[in-house]
C-alpha cells in the first residue's frame, strides 16, 4: 500500500489573527505555532496580545495593537506586516464584539459601532490583504468568524445576530468571487457555538458602547446571562482551532464546530422551504 502524503499548507507561512488577544483568536494563534507558521497577531487590547504572543512557542510572531474597525489604524500596521513579512498567506478576520437588545432599543451610536467591529472590520482586512494573496499565486485561504447567531435568530439579540448573518453573506459572495477564477484562494465562515471567550466582558477596553442605552428589557438580559453562562462553560479554543484548521485544509466553505445545534438549524432552514411549499400549493 503506497501512503501519499499531503503537502503541509500551514509551515512558514504567514497567518494574521484579528481579535487575538483572548479566546478564538488566541486559540487559533497557539495552534498556529503548532504548525511552524509565521504569526501576527492584531487586537485592541495590548496587555491580551502580550498575553497571547507568550504562549506562541518556536514560531515568529508580530503583536500590533489596532483598532480593526479603523481602516487607516489596519492599514498602518499593514505597512509593518509587508516590512516583516512579505505578504499574508492565511487571513483571520476574527474580531468581533457582543451586544444584546431589541432591534428599536439600539441607539445609533452602538449600532454603528458593532457594525464597525463585527462587518467593516472584515471588509477592510479583505481591502488590504486579498488582491495581493491573488497575486501571490500560492495556496492561501481567508476565514471570516461569524457565529451561530450567523444562522439562526433568538429574541433581543438583534445587534448581534444582524452583524454575524451579515458576515455568513459576505463571506459567501467572497466564495463565488474567487472560487472559479482564483482557486487557489481558499473561503470559509467559521460559525462557532459556546466557546469560551471575553466576548461577554463589557469592560474589555476600547468597547466605546454606550452602556447608558443597552435595553434593559427582561428578555435582552435574562438571554444576556444564559449566553455568559454558555460561554463560560464551552468549548475550549484550542480545541476549536483544531477543527477549524483541519476545515482549512480540506478546503471547506462551511466551519461548524457544535454538532447539537444541528436540529436548530435544520427548524430554521426548514422554516423557508415550508413557507415556500406554502406558496406553491
């Protein structure tokens, strides 16, 4: 029996974590090491990066603080990465921020600013990095976190669950884009269940919500505290990043690490093909 042995994907080339300062993104960054890559990490919260950036063994690494939801702070720290390391091979578009509350209760302040952090955020580090991972003409892959709030819709999540299925829509035009004309770049959405992360933590610094007009309704914070509970009891992020890299190298769209929301799902989906049944008859 011949064993054919695949070419590793992952060694010394370079990945960029957005969001790595603590949970997915520090996950993702000590697997990373783990597969002999170059690393940049990219958060807001310096004191987590350093944090982060001491647990990366034998693997080069590069700790930039930044405002991710700041194209001219990303496109900064772009200038540093191209100095160290050339170009991007692998690109994380992982930062995201949490807020709960009903759709009409969101004042305009936190509405943009979760916009910025869990969508524009994307979109800049697509901006930036994608059309030179075309020209590389290697093999490189780009995964955008989305969430489960990215596939179904719980109430008095609205900000949340509206940015993550925003994400689940952007990343799959990004897939038919690329996916005849440049094959060799990779897509995936990374819809995660409870994992454990600060995402929950409001004093996480460069937040700048408006505490003042969170909705306070019954149901924004009774779901608020059954997600903290979730999320302080899931899965661990290194154990998430083993899934996700292994998604990665089999080059696959869809990375869902939480196999009991599947009977979720398939109630939501469902919900369109009944109503379109409907319909017809």
């Amino acid at each position: 029996m011949v064993v054919i042995l695949q070419p590793n994907i992952f060694k010394n080339k370079t990945i960029l974590i957005t969001g790595a300062a603590s949970g997915i993104g520090r996950g993702l960054a000590i697997h990373a090491a783990s597969e002999k890559m170059n690393i940049i990490l990219i958060d807001i919260d310096e004191e987590g990066l350093k944090e982060t950036q001491s647990l990366i063994h034998n693997s080069s690494s590069l700790a930039l603080k930044c405002d991710v939801s700041n194209f001219k702070e990303l496109s900064q720290c772009k200038e540093q990465i191209i100095e160290q390391y050339g170009r991007v091979h692998f690109l994380f578009n992982n930062a995201g921020i949490f807020l709960e509350g009903r759709s009409w209760k969101i004042n305009n302040q936190n509405w943009k600013r979760i916009i910025d952090v869990n969508v524009m955020s994307i979109v800049y580090g697509l901006n930036l990095f994608v059309d030179e991972m075309i020209a590389s003409n290697e093999r490189c892959h780009i995964v955008n976190t989305s969430s489960m709030a990215g596939l179904i819709v719980g109430p008095a999540f609205s900000p949340y669950t509206a940015t993550k299925h925003a994400v689940v829509g952007l990343t799959r035009s990004l897939y038919e884009d690329l996916k005849n004309e440049y094959p060799k770049i990779g897509v995936s959405v990374l819809c995660p269940g409870l994992v454990k992360t600060n995402i929950m933590k409001r004093d996480k610094s460069g937040l700048n919500l408006d505490n003042f007009a969170i909705d306070q309704h019954e149901t924004a914070t009774l779901n608020k505290e059954w997600l903290g509970e979730g999320v302080k009891n899931g899965m661990d992020p290194i154990d998430l990043a083993k899934i996700v890299f292994d998604k990665i190298n089999k080059n696959e769209f869809w990375i869902l690490t939480h196999p009991e929301f599947l009977e979720v799902y398939k109630e939501y989906s469902n919900e369109l093909i009944l109503s379109e049944t409907a319909t017809l008859n």
